[in-house]
C-alpha cells in the first residue's frame, strides 16, 4: 500500500507555531472577520438604502386580520399574567409575635419587658426567602395622652 503524502496531493499543511499569542491573535482576527460580515445589516452607511437591513419592520407589511391578532395575542399574555400575579400566592409571609408571650416562653420575668433583649426564632432563609424585615409596633399602657410620662 502506498503511503498518502501531502505534498504528491499538492499541498501540505503545517500547524502554526507561536503559542498563546498566535492562539489568541488567530481568535480575534476571527472574530473581527465575524463582526465585519454582519456590520452592513447591523449599521449601514449613510448612503445605503433600508432595503439591505436584515431584520425588516413586519409591522408596516401585515394585514389587518394578522395586526389584530399580534396586539390581541400581546394583550391575552399580559392579562393572563396579571391575573398570575394576583390570584397566585403571597410573595410575603408574616408572623406576629408578642413579647410577652417570648419572655413566658423563656422563664423570663414580665418586668424585662422593657429591657430586652427579644431572643426571636426567625423562619429559615432559602433561595427564594433571602431577606428578614424585623417590624415591631410598641404599644404603652399610657392612658392620659401624654407623649412622655413625668415621675
């Protein structure tokens, strides 16, 4: 059998040689080539004609029947997903808490109320639960309106 040489087929190829640098100096000049295939469609020059742009405006050359339809279907897709939005589950869960009913829990007097601190067991966070809001409401047993109670 006959060994099959490049050069009795007329040509021969050799592997560039030059490491990284012609490595990454090939893939650029690649890309540029890529790139300045598709720059006429992407930004013609000012002489050029609408005509040679790729992507063309459907919208000018559809029938009435099928612009109906397009804004109809458009239409259909938001309200389908508003009514998601509204009817699907609450994007928020709540749990009050007393401190009173913490410091029960904890043996603790009634008379740390107002000292503190709260310790709170707080619902795991998740992937989709990553953030804890800490609300609290203070209500005081002061009945004659006054903003600060005098001694």
């Amino acid at each position: 059998m006959a060994k099959i040489d490049g050069a009795s087929l007329g040509y021969a190829y050799h592997l560039p040689s030059g490491g990284c640098l012609m490595r990454l100096r090939n893939a650029l000049s690649q890309f540029s080539d890529l790139f300045s295939e598709f720059n006429k469609y992407i930004a013609p020059a000012y002489h050029h004609d609408r005509c040679e742009r790729s992507v063309q405006m459907r919208l000018y050359s559809m029938q009435k029947g099928e612009f109906v339809m397009v804004f109809l279907a458009f239409f259909c897709c938001l309200g389908l997903s508003v009514f998601i939005g509204l009817a699907g589950p609450p994007i928020t869960k709540t749990s009050h808490i007393k401190g009173s009913s913490v410091l029960e829990a904890h043996n603790l007097s009634l008379d740390l109320m107002a000292q503190g601190p709260f310790p709170i067991q707080s619902p795991s966070i998740t992937v989709y639960r990553q953030q804890l809001w800490v609300i609290a409401v203070m209500q005081t047993d002061n009945s004659d309106d006054e903003v600060y109670e005098k001694p």
